[in-house]
C-alpha cells in the first residue's frame, strides 16, 4: 500500500505513519494538499496529514482544504503522536556545539523550544523553513556552517546528525494528531497500533437567516442526547463576513440512532450538515 504525507523524510508526520504502517510505502510529498491530491488521483491509497496540535491549535490548511477545494474523501482514522524536539548539529560540530551561529527549524518547533533557547542560546540567530526534518537536512548538507537545528530523532537518525540536547521543548504534554485519508473504507485495526477510541466528526453549517441561540439549539441537540463533544472549532465559509461552519468531534463511533437522530435535529432546524468521518483513534505512546 501506498502512503502520502507530508515530507521530506522524519517529519513528525513520518514518525506517525511508521508507527502506524512500518511495512508500508510511504512517500512524502511538499504541501498537505499534495498528499490530499495524491489521494484523489489514484497516486497513493491514502494519505496522512497533521490536523491539531495541542501547543498551536488546529492546522487551517487541512481543515479549509478538505472543505473547501477538493473532491469530499472521508476520514477513516486518527494517529495521536508526541512531540520531543532535539538539538542537534553536524557531527563536526560535536565538541562545540555551543559556538553555533544559527538554527534552523521550523517556526512552530523554535516557539515550542522558547525557554531552552532563551536560556541557552538567547542570542543564535533563529532561521525558520518549511519543516524540522527540512532543518535537519539543511544543516546535514552545510558542515560548514556553525548552525544546529530543532527536529525530533528520527530526523537526527535519516540525516546524520549528533543530538547534543534532548527534549528541549518547553512543555511534556505537547502532541499531534494525524488524519488518515482515503477514497475506500478501510479497516485499520489490524495494524500496529492498537484502537483508543473512536470517533465521529461532523461540519455543521448554521441556517443562513441570522437568529439568537442558533448555536445553542445546536449543542442542545448532542447534550440531551448525552453525546459527548470532544472538540468544536468555527472556521469562515469564507462567503461573507461573519458567515462560519462548525467542526463537531463526537466521541463515539456512528450508530444507527444518537448519531443520526442529532443530524435530523439539526436539519430540521435550518442547518447544514456533512459527517468527515467516523472512525478508530490510535496513538503513538512516548519512548
């Protein structure tokens, strides 16, 4: 089977889609539509891609991606993975480390490392690009540049560079959750990881005439229900000031009547209703 994520080699998308599929092809490309599209084309059998951090929040662009410019492919699982960000350097710079001039990594991976940095190395020049693993590979092709990067082992391991400091991250608690893709149901159980839970995700867009307590109608419709909301989040239709959809994690898999009977409720109420997937979580468990 064929695997899209989001490249180059040892991102944390990488790490995911080993855990999850290690005896697989995966193949990573440059953007997260790219890998959607890969999908879509008939390029890969599905496709992994990030979705929320728990440091910075929802990734927009595979939200507004999935919604907004492609043909509609379901969500048929979930990878919750940690993220520990390293320091590490060429191997020649090993025994001097401390003497770098840059780093480079991502944006989201230097702000994650902001008290290590500032306590240690407050006045490195910080130099962002497209990934960690983009970091790591940067800094594996300049030996002769005093620089370091921020990326995660298996960065270090694909690039061939020496890890001077570990978990430099600001917080422990820091994850990543990871979509799967595909255009056919599948069933990931068989895998190597093992199902957590399950989940539903719906988009609810509200009835187009502007009226107070028109989200709280909906909420009503999944709380007498005693259906549990793991996550809402508002994005913009991006039809008009003020006019916005909703993303709903239900936690629990789709039956044949709690489910269902919130949908027509919220149907029968004026509002838009698409359901992204239902499907098996899996996470990743700290080494």
């Amino acid at each position: 089977m064929k695997i899209a994520f989001l490249g180059p080699k040892a991102t944390f998308t990488d790490v995911a889609v080993r855990g999850m599929f290690p005896d697989d092809i995966a193949v990573p490309y440059l953007t997260i539509p790219d890998c959607i599209d890969a999908v879509i084309n008939g390029e890969a059998h599905l496709c992994v891609v990030p979705l929320e951090n728990a440091l910075e929040g929802s990734v927009n662009i595979t939200i507004d991606y999935l919604v907004h410019e492609t043909t509609k492919i379901p969500v048929i699982g979930e990878i919750t993975a940690p993220i520990q960000q390293h320091l590490m350097v060429h191997p020649n710079h090993v025994d001097h480390w401390q003497e770098a001039e840059v780093i480079y990594s991502h944006s989201h991976a230097i702000a994650q490392c902001h008290k290590f940095l500032h306590k240690h190395m407050k006045n490195v020049t910080r130099v962002n690009v497209t990934s960690t693993a983009a970091a790591a590979k940067y800094v594996s092709e300049h030996p002769e540049e005093k620089a370091a990067a921020i990326a995660n082992e298996l960065a270090a391991e694909e690039y061939g560079l020496a890890i001077v400091k570990r978990n430099i991250h600001d917080l422990d608690f820091n994850h990543t959750r990871f979509i799967i893709l595909s255009k056919s149901s599948m069933d990931l159980s068989g895998y190597s990881l093992p199902v957590k839970s399950f989940k539903t995700t719906l988009m609810v867009t509200l009835p187009p005439e502007d009226r107070s307590g028109a989200l709280h109608q909906v909420l009503s419709a999944f709380a007498w229900r005693k259906l549990n909301l793991t996550k809402i989040e508002s994005r913009p239709t991006k039809t008009g000031l003020g006019n916005y959809f909703f993303i709903i994690d239900v936690d629990m898999k789709m039956d044949d009547v709690l489910i269902p009977g919130a949908i027509a409720e919220l149907e029968a109420l004026g509002c838009s209703v698409n359901v992204l997937g239902s499907y098996p979580s899996f996470q990743i468990v700290k080494k």
